[in-house]
C-alpha cells in the first residue's frame, strides 16, 4: 500500500499539532451517504477533540491538481492523503509519495457499511496499512455495518491491534462486532450521518414553503450500479416503480440523485431511469441532487427556498439508500427502501422499513419514523467516544513512513484514464 500527498498535506502530517486520520465511507467520490458521515465526523473533531482532520481518500479520485484543495475547502481538513496499493508516477497531479509523519496519530475509521463481502477485506487491509506504516497510536471505530465477511476481516484485523471503542449503526452490527472483539469496546453508536442529516432538516424547515407547500408528489431514488446490486435489482426498481405510477398515475415525480461520480461506473437515479427507459414514459420531472447538497451545505436563501419547495411537496417516497430513507424518514415523509439482495435487506431492516412495496403504498404513513430513541442513545455513544479520545496518550514523534521497495508500475493517467 502506497500513500501520497500533495506539498501542503506531507507539512500537516509533520507538524507537531495531535492529528487524527480519517478513513471511512468516503472514498472521494460525492455519494450522498457517504459525505454525510464524512462531515459529521469531521464536525465532531473540530467541536469536540481539537485534532487536526486529515482525509484518507482513494488515489483514483484525485482527477487533476486541483483535487487536494478543493477537498480541503470543501470539507474543512488540514490535509488529504490518497492511498493506492501500486506505486505510481504522481507527478502530473503534484502529488508525492509520503516519506515521514509524526508518529502518535488517532485513525478514526468512521462509517459506512463497506465492511462486507464487496469491500470487506480491502478496507481492512488500508486500515492495517495507515496503522502500521503510518505509526498510528490509536484508533477508533464508529457507525460500521458489517456482514459476517466484514467481521471476519475486522477480527483479522483486530488481532493485530485493537481500537479503542466500536461502534456499530444497527443492532446486527453490534451482535457481530462482538462476537469479534472484547465486547465491552463494542456498543452501539446508529449513524454517523446523523448529525448532519439533522442540519439539513433543520435548514429546509426554516425555509419558505417548508410548512405550506402542498405534498402531492413522489419522491423517486434508483441505483442499478453492479458493483453492489444484485442482478436482480433492475427488475426491483421496475416493479416499484410501476406500482407507483398504477397506484398514482396523475402524481409529479420528483427524481433524487444521491451520487455524482464522473467516472460513470455507478448508475444513480438520472441514469438508471435512462437504462431502463423509464425517462421515455415521463414528459418532465423535478430534480434533488442530494450528493451536491451533502457537498455543499450552506446553499444560498434562494436555493434552499426552492429545495425547501421541492421536497415538502414530496408525499411518499421509493429509493435504493439507506441514508436517502433515513433522511426522508426524518423529514417525515415516509419511504419504502427497495432491496434485492441480503445487504440492502439488512439496511432496511436497520432502518425498521416495510418489507412489501404494495403494503408500503396501501398504508404509507406507518413506515415514518424519527429514530427517536436511536437519536438518544447515539448522544451517549458520542459522550463514549469523546471520554475516550480524551484519555489516550498518543506519542508525538518523528517516524519515517514504512515503504515497500517497488519500482514505479506506471504514470497514475495511465492507469485512471486521466486527461
């Protein structure tokens, strides 16, 4: 495993000043999910511990020379590293290989469900690696879901080093985490995208036409990415989708994109409704981009009027994510998440969803929820997790980055397809 940095990072992790890691959901892709959880983790470090952020991200999403600073920007981090497992010729991006960091860190490995069969053993890998390379002290874990693959990666990895605290976001999570570590470290902590899925509702109902636009509309999310869809997932949405429109045909659609990637390997609502040739069927439609909202998350008085509008006028809603159920859950309009494999069957489960969309359409108002109690004890989680940064004693000391001897396989515009 290699890590890179552009000039301004490779003097953050040098500096004296107790840094924290961050390696999570957030790969550098704008999902919506993930960014969420993302912000809020950072939120937390710059309210709470006082360490300094730096953002673990794959090299894949470093596009051009700009990326370094537009992520620190955007997401209020002192540094980014890019992490790949080749070592290439980085200097088309002005990116160099990490040499030295001071020693002592905090990795603060925050949520996501990637702990899985997908992308279990990779992940578990880089945490190893920014453990060991990177001279880490400690590390925590926080708002993990994970399968019976994941565990046994993490159990993997456990063995090696133990973190601090775990937290798992649903209770099938916390049920396999312990079964994998000591299980007092272990406790449930629901999601890290909480946090900031609570300033957004918080946003939007302070806005104009929030409290007296009429709910007329169907609020649609649909992801047929392959990566992590089963076959039948295609199919899913068809299905869903039809029973929407048999069920209200005269209702407006109000389309949410929840991820914006341009590398075009995931297929989010825009370009799912155009695979499956739904957009044919539809002469217009409304738009939420949700992933450039969770990017940008102080829009303007006219454009949160105008997305204030757009989603109170949405009555039910039918989507592919986790994390657009739990928001449109919050916002008090309920959801059915369509789910055609085990993954997504346990998110909904997590969520506590109905499972039938026919039932979910004769009776919608059932499947709401405010999370209420998991809300609560997510307070006592973060109360956890701050007692216990606060009593590590993480060493501060010059270390040299542990490197394989590699020769360069390749320019990274060779491999990423850069322009």
């Amino acid at each position: 495993m290699h890590f890179y940095g552009d000039a301004r990072t490779r003097r953050a992790i040098r500096a004296k000043e107790p840094m924290v890691l961050l390696y999570g959901g957030f790969e550098g892709f704008e999902n919506y999910g993930d960014v969420l959880q993302l912000t809020s983790t950072i939120s937390f470090h710059r309210k709470t511990t006082g360490l300094r952020p730096i953002l673990v991200v794959s090299l894949a999403s470093c596009l051009s020379a700009d990326v370094p600073e537009q992520l620190r920007a955007k997401y209020d981090v002192d540094g980014v590293i890019f992490e790949d497992g080749e070592l290439l010729d980085v200097s088309a991006l002005e990116l160099e290989p990490l040499t030295d960091v001071q020693a002592g860190a905090l990795l603060h490995v925050y949520g996501g469900g990637y702990f899985n069969r997908y992308w279990g053993a990779r992940r578990a890998f880089v945490c190893e690696q920014l453990i060991f390379r990177l001279h880490v002290a400690d590390y925590v874990m926080s708002g993990l879901q994970v399968d019976d693959v994941g565990a046994a990666q993490l159990e993997k990895l456990f063995s090696l080093k133990r973190p601090l605290v775990i937290g798992g976001r649903d209770a099938r999570s916390v049920e396999l985490l312990k079964s994998v570590s000591p299980p007092d470290a272990v406790e449930f902590s629901f999601d890290d995208a909480i946090e900031s899925i609570e300033v957004i509702q918080e946003q939007v109902a302070r806005a104009d036409g929030w409290a007296n636009t009429p709910r007329h509309a169907i609020g649609l999310h649909a992801n047929i990415t392959r990566e992590y869809m089963s076959p039948d997932q295609a199919g899913a949405v068809e299905t869903a989708f039809s029973a929407v429109i048999r069920r209200w045909p005269e209702r407006p659609l109000t389309m949410l994109q929840a991820y914006n990637d341009r590398r075009g390997l995931v297929q989010d609502t825009l370009e799912t409704i155009s695979t499956l040739d739904i957009l044919g069927r539809l002469t217009s439609f409304g738009v939420v981009d949700l992933a450039t909202l969770s990017a940008h998350p102080a829009p303007g008085p006219l454009e949160l009027t105008a997305l204030a509008r757009s989603l109170a006028a949405i009555d039910v809603v039918v989507a592919c994510s986790y994390h657009v159920s739990l928001t449109m859950n919050l916002l008090e309009r309920p959801t059915f998440l369509i789910a055609s494999n085990d993954y997504y069957a346990a998110k909904r489960a997590a969520l506590g969803l109905p499972v039938s969309i026919d039932q979910f359409l004769d009776d919608p108002l059932p499947s709401s929820t405010d999370y209420a109690d998991e809300r609560r004890r997510r307070r006592q989680w973060l109360d956890r997790l701050t007692q216990t940064i606060a009593g590590r004693h993480g060493r501060q000391k010059r270390a040299k980055i542990i490197r394989e001897r590699q020769e360069i396989v390749a320019g990274v515009a060779e491999k990423y397809f850069l322009s």
